[in-house]
C-alpha cells in the first residue's frame, strides 16, 4: 500500500517542479537586471519613454491636422480632404487602436517585449509611409489606420522597465504610462513643421516620422529583453531557491 503513495508523491513532486521557472529563465533576465548600472537602466527608461511619446497613442491628436494640413489644397502642401472624409478616417483609425491592444498584447505574451515593440515600430513606420506616398482616400485611409494599429502596441511593451527600479517602480510605472499622452501631441508638431516651411507637404512629414520611428526599431532590438524584468527582489529570491 505504501508504493502508490510513494508514486503519487514523486508525480506531484514532479508537476510541482514543472510549474517553476527554470533557472535558464530567470537568469535571462535577473542576471541582466543586476548586471545594469543606474544610468543603463535610466536610458533605457528615458528612450522607452519617447518611444511610447512617439507612437503610442499618436492617433488621438488627429484634430490638429484635420483642418490644417489635411484639408488644404495639394498645391499647398495638404492632403486636400473634406471634413467629413478625415472625421470617417480617424474615427476607424481610433477604433482599431483599441481593438488592436487586445492582439498585441497576445503577441507580447508569446514573443515578448523585443519583438512585440518592434512589430509595432514597424507597423507605423509603414503606415506612416503609405500616407507619405498616398495619391487618393483609400490609400491615406489604409496608412493611418495602419499607424493607429501598430503604435498601441508601445506601451504594454515598455511598461515591465518599472521593474529595474524596486522602491520607485509606481512612480517609473506612472511615468511609462503618463507618456502615452505625450504622443497626442505628436499630430500638432506635425501642423506646426508644415506650416513653418512652404515646401513642405503632409507627405514630406509622414515620410520623415517613419524614418524617425524606423531608426527607434533598429535601437529597440539592441535595447530591449526577449522576456520581461523581473521585479530585482523578486529575481534574486528566484535564483537562491533554484541553486539551494
């Protein structure tokens, strides 16, 4: 009787291990943590900063260019838009924003935070660039829908850098998230470029941004961890029990 107790302990035991992380998995990102000096894990936090300021959520300060920059003539530099033409556009541009936060987070969860900030780079630099090269509504319509798509997928992907700084990690966290509304004004320093130089058109602005934005995925790749940080305290605790 007592040999199926003993089965039953060594099964349990075993499952019991296979929940845990594995030693490999928690020294990819603790030993990296720990190996950062406070100005590494500072310029990683100031650089995903101004990424999620850049793309975020820069669909939402769309109102700025509605009337300026869009709806003028292509002899001026504009998109030449109707009103009614930009409000359809960036009313599907803001839902698909929010209805994109739910498929890259499930991307994040499986590929991590490198590869998802990277896709999401790269979905707005080439929705930015379908807009510079755009000729007509559908082809302007598809790249700013585009941008919204990618640039939502910023911030869940930065948000674990609160980690690197245990005692100030709610202050880092509301930081990572505050900069999210940084990037509504994004669309208004647009405006504000097209209107300072008289050669300059909605497609020369849109083409620089994704240029812009594609320099930060290239910088991302180096930058950032295939798995999140781990919270220091956390990691350490991890580590002692796996080599107790």
């Amino acid at each position: 009787m007592t040999a199926p107790h003993e089965n039953n302990d060594s099964s349990s035991n075993g499952h019991y291990h296979q929940l845990q992380p594995s030693k490999e998995d928690v020294e990819s990102t603790s030993t990296v943590a720990h190996a950062m000096s406070l100005n590494t894990r500072i310029a990683l936090l100031v650089f995903g900063i101004l990424q999620n300021a850049l793309m975020g959520g820069v669909i939402f300060g769309w109102a700025s260019i509605d009337h300026t920059m869009l709806a003028a003539e292509r002899s001026e530099g504009g998109a030449a838009l109707t009103s009614e033409q930009t409000t359809v556009v960036f009313t599907w541009a803001s839902s698909i924003a929010l209805a994109a936060s739910l498929m890259l987070g499930a991307v994040l969860d499986f590929y991590g935070p490198r590869f998802c900030i990277i896709l999401s780079c790269i979905i707005v630099a080439l929705g930015a660039q379908t807009v510079a090269m755009s000729s007509d509504f559908a082809s302007f319509a598809f790249g700013i829908c585009t941008l919204a798509f990618g640039g939502i997928g910023v911030g869940p992907s930065i948000i674990h850098m609160s980690n690197l700084f245990p005692g100030n990690e709610y202050m880092v966290m509301g930081a990572l998230s505050g900069s999210f509304a940084l990037s509504f004004s994004v669309f208004p320093t647009f405006n504000i470029i097209w209107g300072l130089h008289d050669t300059m058109t909605y497609q020369h602005v849109f083409g620089y941004y994704a240029r812009i934005v594609t320099v930060t995925a290239i910088v991302a790749y180096f930058a950032y961890p295939d798995k999140p940080y781990e919270k220091l305290e956390a990691a350490s605790a991890s580590c002692m029990a796996l080599m107790g």
